[in-house]
C-alpha cells in the first residue's frame, strides 16, 4: 500500500470531488474522517447519497457561523457522546500478523495477515456493505462493513468479491477471497475504524 493512502494524510485539502464508484463511506474512509462529520458538513442530513462530480467540503465552513457551530457540536458528538459498544470481533481470516498496527507506514491503519491467494475472508462481525470496489487503489479490491454508528471494518487486497454494497452480512459469513499486495505477496490488509478513526485491530480481536 503506498504510504500516501495508507497513512492519515498530513495535508488535508478543503473539499473533494466525488468520483465514479465513490461512496460516502469510502471518502470518509481516504481522510480519516467520521462520514457522519462530511455529512454535516454538507448539509446531507442523516443521509449518505452521494452523486458523481458533487463537491464535497471536508472541513467546517467559516462563513456561516450557526452552520460552524453546529458542526462542532457534530464533530464533539462523533469524538465524545456518540460512542456505541463495539461487536463481539472475530478474526477476518486464518494466518499470522505480517505486520502489527504502527509497524510501518503500510498498517499505520490496520494489520497485515498473510495466506493464499483465494483463501476465504469473512465478515469479522455482523454489518451492512457499505462500499465494495476499487475506488481506494492502494487498497486494491476493497470492502467496507458497517456494524454501527460508530464501528466499521474494512479488507483490502481482495482477489474476488463475494458481497456488494447495499449486502446485509453475518458475523463468519464469508465475504471475499484473498489476493496479494502490489508485490504480489498474498495477504489480508485489515482494519477496525472508531468513529472514522483506525484503531489497533489486535486490541479488539480475540487471542489466537
């Protein structure tokens, strides 16, 4: 994963443009951003549609200020109130940690788990598809599940999609089947996000 997207991004530009395939989950996802925060923002309500070419503010405007005050009380809602309990975790797939989160610049987001190409990837709990394709390259074929208001996971580095957003899903169910990295070396990229931000996946799943 190059470390441009794979990393929080240290300059953080004012709006994005929405691209083909993008959802509001996989551009909150790009920035390390709470998708609930860009919907604030842009005055979406509590809806997520999202249309192609649509100019999307990434930060709070400063010209209006009810509208700035209303999105910091939205942001300190997200960090602080709105934290719902996280799901019973289970691991995404068989095999061991290539790479610890904060190892490197490639997990500064998430884990490394490595195995064979077309071994199975399953939904590390029960969720909603909210984003399937390759609109995040560096993450190669990419999914993205929401548990809750607060909980997501995503897996990356697919070879095959067997969900699509929009896809009701089981904790275990089987979701994908591995690829490999931009070196061809086979593995899962794995993360657990808190309200928009990557936490330490091992913190969550159980031993093995």
């Amino acid at each position: 994963m190059l470390t441009a997207c794979s990393n929080a991004l240290r300059w953080q530009p004012d709006y994005h443009t929405v691209r083909s395939g993008e959802t509001l989950f996989s551009i909150a996802m790009r920035y390390n951003l709470d998708y609930r925060q860009i919907a604030s923002w842009n005055q979406l309500g509590s809806g997520t549609y999202i249309r192609q070419g649509q100019r999307l503010r990434l930060k709070p405007g400063a010209a209006n200020t009810a509208s700035q005050r209303n999105s910091t009380q939205t942001r300190s809602t997200v960090s602080t109130t709105t934290v719902l309990p996280a799901p019973t975790w289970r691991w995404p797939t068989r095999g061991s940690v290539l790479l610890r989160f904060g190892a490197s610049s490639k997990t500064n987001s998430g884990i490394r788990i490595g195995g064979v190409r077309g071994q199975s990837i399953y939904a590390t709990a029960a969720g909603e598809v909210v984003y399937a394709g390759t609109g995040l390259r560096s993450y190669g074929q990419l999914l993205i599940l929401k548990h809750n208001e607060t909980w997501l996971s995503a897996y990356g580095f697919n070879s095959k999609l067997l969900v699509a957003e929009g896809d009701r899903v089981q904790s275990g169910q089987k979701i994908a089947e591995m690829g490999a990295d931009s070196g061809g070396k086979p593995l899962l990229h794995f993360e657990i996000r808190r309200n928009g931000q990557p936490v330490d996946p091992l913190r969550y799943l159980p031993a093995q």
